[in-house]
C-alpha cells in the first residue's frame, strides 16, 4: 500500500451503510405504530408480539443499538481511516465484527418482540445475544484502535479529536455493557441478574444514563466532530475547546445516572449528587455545542445551499436543547413534577430524533458521496428529508412536553378536601389530543426516512452512470 495514497476500506462500510439506513426506517416505523397505540388501543389486535409493551422496546433497541450502532461502526471506521490516512487494520477482523453485532442485535431484537427479555432498560436482550454483542464491541474496539496505533507516525503525528470521542464510545460502554449485564443464565434464552434490589437499580441507571452519554452522546460527538468540519470545509473553530469538551464530559456523565432515581429507595444523598452534577454538565455540552456552530463563522451562507449541513448544524442547536433540559429536570423540584411523565418522553426524543438521528443523517449523506464518489442522486429530495425531520421531531415533542406537564399538573391536584382532583383514567383521557399529535409527527419523521432510502437506493444505483462528486473536501 502507498503509504501516499492509502487504498480506504470501503465495502464493508458501504454494506453497513445502506443497512444503517433500513434500520432508520425500520426502528422509526415500528416506534410510529407503536405511538398510534396509545392513541387508539385496539391497533394492537390482541396480538401479544406486537402490543405496546413489546413494540416499544423493539422500537428503542432498533434505533438504539441497530440504527445508532450501526451508523457509529460505520462513521468510525470511515473516519478513523481518513484523520489517520491508514487502511482499517484487519479487514476481516471488521467483518466478523459486524457480524456479530448485526446477527446478535436483530436476534435479540426478535427475541424481545416474542418474550424473552431481561427486562433491563436498554439493555433487555436476554444473555446469549448480549455475549454476541460484547464479542462483536471488543472486536471494533481491536480495529479501532490498531487503526490509530499502525498510522504512519511522522505524517500523522497526533490523534484528531473525533477518533478521542470515538474511543470513550468503545471503551466505556464495553465495561459498562458487560458489568450491567452479568447474569445467572438457567437456559439459552433465560437468565436473572446477579443484582438484586437497591443495588440492581443503581447498577442500571449506571449503565443506563451512560448508554445515552457515551453511546448516544460521546460517540456521535466523534461523528460532529469529524463530519461538521468536513462538510462545511472549514477546521474545527477551537480545537483546543474540543479537548476541554472531550475531558470535561468523560469526567462528569459517569456520576448522573443517580438522578434517574429521585424519590425512590436509592439514597438521597446519590440523587442529590446526580442532579448537581448533571446541572454542572451544561458548560461542556453548550461548550461542545458552539464549538460546532462556530465553526461556520463566515461560512453562514452555505446553509441556504447545503442542505447536508442544514442537518448537521440543527442537530447541534437540538443537542444544545436537550443538554439543558436533561439537567433541569434532573433537579429535585422539576423531578417531582415531570418523573414518569411524557415530559420525559419528550426530553429523550429531542435527542434521539433531533440530535442523534439528524447528525448520522447528515453524516451518512456526506459518506454516500464520497464512498460511492458522486453526487447524490437529488439534492432536493434531502431538503425534503430535512422539512420532514425537522417538523416531525418539533411536533412529536411539543406534543410531549405539553402532555407531560399536564399529566404531572393533574396527578399532584387536589381539591379542598385534600382529595386527588383527578382519577388516572381522566388523566389518560386528558392526554389522547397530544397522543395524536405525537402520531402525527412520528409519521412525517417516517416518511423523511423513506424519502433518504429512496434517494440513497437510487443514488448507489446510478453511481457509476453519473458524474463524480464535487465536493471532495
């Protein structure tokens, strides 16, 4: 291999490309349906797999570990390659990785729609299928590495920035998924965790909060990082503010998982710990936020034009959004009125739909042209995708966050005589408007997905017969 012109590995990143894609518009169809439930119950059909209480967690590993994993394997790999201008070290060994984490999560996922499940929140695949994805991590985490470790040092001398979020991803959640998930297995699909009680909720939370700030937070800052500078052809506007943002969130996401558990059986003193910590992660995370906005300073205009970037850079002004309101509602007194509310469903779809989804979203566009070297198949067709999502994800939380206050609001009335003013029934019944309109943004987030299918499908299929991509920054 030149070591001038290294020869990227690309098909294995293609392959997982398009599937990533797929598992979008699979997770947020079923995560749609699974909505239209609570808004008209008799949609489930009396059929056990596909009633609210399976759909909904088929709905949150689909996107989370299928669509989410998927697009940081790929988005990793590809960066990874090109910030260290170095061939994936052991191709094979990237395969038989994806292979495990493809076969062991759409196991899982199948598994889960038919029963069998730990019951753990994000972490319900049963035993078997959680070895299959600790197998396939470890082995991403070997390529990963060996990649940044094989580079040509005296062309490359440090490590970008991206490739440092990237590897919080790999490392953390490695011991974080495999301690969360130890269990007693009594047969191939049926286990019990080796925690019990107070202590099996800490555990959870542990890994559960940290799932969102190292899977969902850590990892797809990796993705801005790269991707937001290459897309606006400019260089990071503070590389050393990316290095305090890096070390700054590391140190404090592993101690908010506490704050999940207010006013339950965990200590005060873990929560109280939780939600000041989780106020104080507001600097780094706007820190990051700006970091990336800024670096379109006198490039502004291309936003009227570069519909990819459109993606990217609302995906920063929703991170920005959610890092704000995770924290406040973390908070003791916001707690007492939005805990187990469908404010919380709201909070956690700004940054699943706004700030996960519309950053791999435009990272993905940006790799499909460079991967395939051509333009998509119909720029405009994105700028319909991005009114879509856009629309779609305002809609699905203002829905929430309107249902979710009403709800705390009507469980904690009283009347004069210190009565409960309202019955859960009335509560329900109260929220079956914004149930609608929560549907109805999960459809036009949907049909977005589809449309990028559509446009990505069509674009690897007439790749060779059209003109080579013009942006090759």
């Amino acid at each position: 291999m030149n070591a001038a012109n290294p020869q990227y590995e690309y098909g294995l990143l293609k392959f997982g490309t398009i599937l990533t894609v797929i598992l979008l518009v699979a997770g947020t169809a079923i995560g749609t349906y699974a909505a239209a439930q609570l808004a008209w119950p008799f949609l489930n059909f009396d059929i056990a797999e596909i009633t609210f209480g399976r759909l909904r967690v088929v709905h949150t590993n689909t996107i989370i570990l299928g669509f989410g994993g998927l697009a940081l394997f790929v988005t990793s790999l590809y960066s990874v390659q090109r910030t260290n201008s170095n061939r994936l070290w052991c191709v094979p060994c990237a395969w038989l990785s994806a292979l495990f984490l493809i076969v062991s999560i759409v196991g899982g996922i199948i598994g889960i729609a038919f029963g069998l499940t730990q019951a753990r929140e994000y972490h319900e695949m049963e035993w078997i299928f959680d070895l299959g994805v600790a197998i396939g991590w470890v082995l991403w985490t070997m390529v990963f590495v060996m990649t940044i470790a094989t580079r040509d040092k005296e062309k490359v001398p440090h490590v970008y920035v991206s490739n440092w979020f990237y590897l919080a991803l790999l490392i953390a959640v490695t011991y974080l998924f495999l301690v969360n998930g130890l269990s007693i297995p009594v047969t191939w699909y049926k286990s019990y965790s080796l925690y019990s009680g107070v202590q099996d909720a800490m555990i959870q939370w542990w890994w559960g909060h940290n799932a969102v700030g190292f899977f969902l937070t850590a990892g797809f800052l990796g993705m801005m990082y790269y991707f937001v500078p290459k897309q606006a052809r400019r260089p990071v506007y503070s590389y050393r503010l990316s290095v305090v943002h890096f070390w700054a969130l590391i140190f404090g996401y592993v101690w908010l998982g506490a704050h999940h558990l207010q006013y339950t059986a965990v200590p005060d003193w873990t929560g109280s710990l939780g939600a000041v910590i989780s106020l104080a992660m507001i600097i780094p995370s706007w820190g990051g936020a700006l970091n990336g906005m800024l670096t379109l300073s006198g490039a502004w205009d291309r936003l009227r034009t570069d519909y990819i970037l459109r993606f990217l850079i609302m995906a920063l002004a929703f991170y920005a959004m959610s890092t704000f309101e995770g924290p406040v509602m973390s908070s003791k007194t916001v707690n007492a009125l939005s805990h187990y509310t469908d404010w919380t469903i709201g909070h956690v779809h700004s940054g699943a739909l706004g700030w996960v989804a519309m950053v791999a979203i435009g990272s993905i566009y940006h790799m499909v042209m460079k991967m395939w070297n051509t333009e998509m198949y119909s720029m405009k067709l994105i700028n319909v995708h991005f009114w879509l999502a856009t629309l779609g994800t305002v809609l699905y939380i203002v829905a929430m966050w309107v249902s979710g206050i009403m709800q705390g609001l009507m469980w904690r009335a009283y009347d004069e005589y210190g009565v409960l003013a309202y019955t859960f029934a009335e509560s329900v019944a109260a929220m079956h408007p914004y149930y609608v309109m929560r549907f109805m943004g999960g459809v036009l987030f949907v049909a977005g997905a589809l449309v990028m299918l559509y446009n990505v499908a069509m674009t690897v299929a007439t790749a060779k017969s059209r003109q080579p991509a013009v942006a090759a920054a």
